[in-house]
C-alpha cells in the first residue's frame, strides 16, 4: 500500500470534529504543521448530529458552576469566531441569534421552571417569565396549554455541518494536513514523552505533540497507561431532522421543554431532540426514541406533525463523571494534550476549548483545575491493584 506523504507533524489531532478542527485550525495560526486524523470524514461523529445550541444559560446546573463560566465565555467568543471562520473559509456556520423559549406543559413542569427562574436570577444570568399569553406572542405556534414559559434572549444557535465544512476549508487553507478514514490504533510513546501515533492501516504519523480529540472513543485509544486514560464513557442521543414544506416562519426562536427541544434552522427546518441514553456506543434509531421525541414536543407545537421527516440519527456524547470537558495537557506523559469530555456543549465550547488548547500546545498554563485532566487522576498503586 504506498505511503500518505504526511508522515510528520508538530502537532497530531486525534478526530476530525468540530473540536478537533477549531483546535487544529487555531494550532496552524501559531506556525505549528498540524495533521488532523479522522476515522471517517469530518464532522461525522457527534458534531453530524448535533443540534448546535449555543446554551449556556438554559444549560446551567447548580452544581456546575465552572462550566457556566466557561459556557458563558465561549458564547460571548461566537460571534467574532463565526465572523473569522466565515472569512477564513468562504463558508458561514450560520450563527443564529434566535434567543431561547423554555416551555412548561403542566403544573408540575411550571413549578420546576419558577425554580429554574429563581437559580437563575441568583446567578445573574438574563432570563425572563412569561405569561402563556406572553409566549404565544412571541411564537404563535406554541399550544394554547402551556402553563409558563422562560425567555432566554443570551441563548442561539449555529449550523454544526456547515461549521464543520468551514473549519475544515479554513484548517486546509492555513496549511492543515487533515487525513479522512485514518483509524488511530494507539498513540505512540519514547518513555514518558509522546512519539505520535500509529494508524490501524500501520501508518505511523509522528508527532511530539498529540491532541486527543476523538470524542466518545477518546478513552479507547491504545497505548496510554491506565493511570492517564480518562473515564470517558458514550451517552446517546436520537435527533430527527425535519422540514416544513410551506418554508420558514412555524418557529424563531429554540423552544426547550422537559426532555427536548425543537432549533429553526431559520430556512424552514428544525432539529428535534434529543434522547438521553446509557447505551454504550449503540448508535441504532429507536422506533420508541422518535416517538417520545414528536409526543413530548407535539404537545406544545401541534403542528410540528405536519413537518417532513428528512432525517433520523443517533449520535454519542463523550461525557465525564462529572459532565465537565477535559481539556491541556497530561502530566503523566508530555506531549499529550486532551480535548475531549464536552457532553452536550461541544458545539458551544468549541471556541474557548481551541483557546486553551492552542496555548497549552505552546505550554502554557490557564487550564481551570475544574477542566484538568488531573482531577481523574488515580495513584499508579491504586491501578495495580
């Protein structure tokens, strides 16, 4: 089989999606070479069937404040990021600055949502109550049973495909190897220091510097000791895609409610999702999961039955004990940089993660301990047992 002539590289990212990209694309501005290794073609992991909220607000949890902070930092760097890969590339990622509807169909899902309202007015974040008359209003489309609604002004949303497709022209454009169906069998080490990486084809792509980005497989790869590898583990997600015939205009802005959300794409689709799943890295389309999805969500937009279905997917979140990215480099073995762990966020924290990412490769510090690798970590005596 002859050779790929990219045998060599500063910097080797793991995975082709969209915080792969954004990585490899930041990386490439600082003058590193950068090769990017997709195991299929970009984008077509988690960030394919992403909805691309850009929520931080209506995502925020008590418990999980850092990540607030951290959501609320990426969305404040979307617009000037989509601006600059637009220009980059030639592609927009269609940012949507549609705001957020948070949507209760009964008494039960009312009382939660004032609780939600009080936490979030606690926190300083800007989110509005709305009478059922007040939301119907705004979105007519809405039923008339509704029992309250959340308005969420800070919450948008971008296009992930046509994000990937930008990131990947702007990586290519700024001199960003990026190698599609290239399966990573393990990552390559000389002692304590990363050597690059071997392909399942027996390629070897060598490299001081190996950005793990691969998503929900980011804690298979061969090759790192136990003590580093992280308890990453998949959560699936279905989605359909659907199409309303008679153009934009049923929805503006995303509406959320217990268990799902319905996101315009602004040209008469709309993403509806999504499941929340423990199924390992089963990827199959439930007739069970689709159902739930279009009951929950028809109650409150009866005519989203009247829709087209274009599309069904199931996709898998890569996700932490503690729902938290990890993010800089590994102290156990230099060299080694992660990007992975987003969760449900990665479509949201793909600018600030290319940030500190980009700097870590530089060795640079500024990785929140909230982030770092080093809170998973286990004593080597503690593995061996």
């Amino acid at each position: 089989m002859p050779q790929d002539p990219i045998v060599k590289a500063d910097v080797v990212v793991i995975g082709g999606g969209v915080i792969g990209l954004a990585v490899a694309w930041r990386a490439a501005q600082r003058g590193a070479s950068v090769c990017v290794l997709e195991r299929g073609q970009p984008g077509s992991g988690a960030s394919h069937v992403a909805a691309g909220m850009l929520a931080p607000v209506t995502e925020a949890d008590p418990g999980e404040l850092a990540l607030l902070e951290l959501g609320l930092r990426s969305a404040h760097m979307w617009p000037g990021f989509a601006a600059e890969l637009t220009e980059a590339s030639g592609v927009d990622p269609a940012l949507r600055r549609c705001g957020a509807l948070v949507v209760a169909r009964d008494r039960d899902e009312a009382e939660a949502l004032e609780r939600e309202l009080a936490l979030r007015q606690d926190l300083g974040l800007d989110v509005e109550r709305l009478l059922p008359s007040v939301a119907r209003r705004r979105e007519p489309a809405l039923a008339p049973t509704i029992r309250l609604a959340l308005e969420v002004p800070g919450d948008h949303a971008v296009n992930p495909r046509a994000t990937v497709v930008a990131l990947a022209e702007a990586a290519r454009r700024a001199g960003v190897a990026l190698l599609t169906h290239a399966a990573v069998r393990r990552i390559s080490s000389a002692g304590a220091k990363v050597a690059g990486v071997e392909l399942a084809d027996g390629r070897t792509i060598a490299g001081g510097r190996v950005v793990v980005a691969a998503g929900a497989w980011s804690g298979a790869l061969e090759g790192l000791a136990p003590e580093v590898q992280l308890p990453l583990r998949p959560v699936k997600g279905q989605i359909m895609r659907l199409r309303d015939p008679a153009g934009p205009g049923l929805l503006e802005q995303i509406i959320r409610f217990e268990g799902g959300y319905l996101v315009p794409r602004g040209d008469g689709r709309y993403v509806l999702g999504a499941t929340m799943e423990e199924r390992g890295f089963d990827t199959s389309v439930t007739a069970g999961g689709l159902y739930e999805l279009l009951r929950d969500a028809g109650e409150l937009v009866p005519a989203i039955h009247e829709l087209i279905v274009e599309e069904t997917a199931a996709g898998l979140r890569p996700t932490t004990p503690d729902n938290a990215p990890v993010l800089g480099a590994a102290t156990e073995i230099e060299g080694l940089v992660w990007a992975t762990g987003h969760h449900r966020n990665g479509i949201l924290l793909a600018p600030v993660t290319a940030e500190i990412v980009a700097a870590a490769l530089e060795g640079g510090a500024g990785v929140p301990p909230a982030f770092a690798a080093q809170r998973f970590a286990r004593p080597r005596e503690e593995v061996a047992a």
